[in-house]
C-alpha cells in the first residue's frame, strides 16, 4: 500500500451487486444496510471507515443507477455534489471499486448504463484508477459464469474498453468462511502504488470548466436517455389511446346491431302475438 494515512475509495455498481456487503465485510460489521435487487438503501453516498495496516481506509457507498425509488438524474446529482466536494476540499479519490454480479448473464441496457455513467464521471485518463470485481462467484466456479467473465474481459462495450486502458480486474470472492480477508486483499490491491486521482472528469467539467451539471458528459448521458425514456412513454400511451378508441368505435358498432337485433326481435314477437290473436 502506497504510503498515505488517508485514502478513499468509492464503490460502485448495480443495486443487489454488493457493493453493502463488501463494506460490511471490510469494516468487519454491519455498517451499512443492503437493499434488494428492486430496490436501494443507499439513496445517497455514504462513508465508513476503517483501520487497515496503519491507514484510515474512507469507503464511499454509492446509489446504484437502476433504483426504482429515485431517478438517474437525482442519483447523479448528488454523487457528482459529493465528488466535487471532495474536490473543492483538496480530498482526491484513491481508487473506484465497480462491483459486478457474475451470476448475471445478460448484460442489458441497465447494466451498460452503469458502465458508461462510471466511464462518463472518470474520464479515460483515470480508468486506471478503476478496479472491476466481479462477485458471487461459485466454488469451483461455473462454466457459464467463466464465459461471462471472458466476454466482460474482452468486450469494448463492456470492460474492454476499460482494462486496455489499464483499469485493473479482480475475482472476489466474499465466502461466509474469509470474505473478509479476500476483501482487503482488493483494498490492498486499489490502494497499492496508486497515487491520488487529480481530477475526475465530472470534477474537473463542474469546478474547472463551471460547466452546469446538463452540459457535463455523464449529465448530457442521463437526460439523453430520460427524454428517450420519456418519448417512448408518451408513444406506449399513445398506442394504448389508440387501441382503447377502437375498442371503444368496436363496441358501439356492436352496440347498433344489437339494438337492431333487440328491434328485429321485438317485432317478431308482436307479429307472433298478432297472429295467435
């Protein structure tokens, strides 16, 4: 470990990645609460702390950007307050933990998200601050999780992209048995001769350029996929209004005939009566 007697570390990841779980472990209690796979706890960074081989170790907890409480947007927002923050104080990050669930096969259009907002707030200048640890691995591990990991490794779209430009990639493996221990052994590997982040993009965009947070490129990202969000939403009831109006044209052609039917009917019934008269 490089020699500092304070380094933080933001974690980062999808919400039900571990990223409370990790910090737990590193601190060695429950410090912080994890939330569900629908929903998260953290709604804003939290820090907690701990002692490790003489150097106060600040983990960051940040929001995952797929919670179904808060918006994008909102959680954005805040995280980029706390970074630069810490940046108008003097206080750089060390190192960013990006947490990944292996057992996740897939990686749809909410996981990309996470990986271009996390490639958006650092800038390619600092992915080599940047550790990627894939968790919830199986002992021995499955074969479909080893192929996962082979196409997370080598896809630009992905991690690829990252790791060439000398991000760092770590197995983590958090078993009831030494989790503990495989977790500082990744705070030792972030922190080993790193020297402090200078400046992350999102740090550098709001407080050197006094960029308004729309006009930064992670800002510019998320409004981007709220108006797209938002015109498919508008398109869906538009489509629905549509269905509903025909529906509605349907059951009044309907109703017409019936009447008729009912007149038609009527009419046989009094021309019955007549007769039987």
């Amino acid at each position: 470990m490089a020699h500092r007697d304070r380094v933080f570390i933001a974690v980062l990841g999808l919400t039900g990645s571990g990223k409370s779980t990790f910090i737990n472990r590193c601190v060695g209690s429950d410090v912080a609460r994890a939330g569900s796979d629908l929903s998260s706890i953290t709604q804003k960074p939290e820090v907690y702390t701990l002692r490790h081989r003489g150097v106060s170790i600040e983990l960051i907890d940040t929001p995952g950007f797929d919670d179904t409480n808060i918006s994008d947007v909102d959680r954005l927002q805040e995280l980029a307050l706390y970074l630069t923050s810490m940046y108008k104080q003097k206080t750089n990050l060390t190192a960013i933990i990006y947490l990944h669930d292996i057992r996740s096969e897939r990686v749809g259009g909410v996981a990309l998200k996470n990986i271009h907002i996390l490639q958006d707030l650092t800038g390619i200048d600092n992915f080599n601050a940047i550790t990627v640890a894939t968790n919830f691995w199986t002992d021995p591990p499955a074969e479909r999780s080893l192929e996962h990991e082979r196409i997370l490794k080598s896809e630009p779209k992905f991690f690829g992209a990252m790791i060439q430009a000398n991000a760092e990639y770590w197995r983590l493996q958090m078993t009831e048995s030494d989790g503990r221990s495989d977790c500082l052994a990744l705070i030792d590997q972030v922190t080993r001769h790193k020297l402090p982040v200078s400046a992350l993009s999102i740090q550098y965009e709001l407080v050197d350029l006094g960029l308004p947070f729309i006009e930064t490129q992670a800002g510019r990202r998320v409004y981007q996929e709220l108006l797209e969000s938002n015109k498919e939403s508008l398109e869906k009831i538009k489509e629905l209004e549509t269905r509903l109006n025909e529906t509605l044209h349907q059951l009044e052609a309907r109703r017409g005939s019936l009447v008729g039917d009912v007149f038609r009917w009527l009419g046989n019934v009094a021309d019955t009566v007549c007769v039987i008269m």
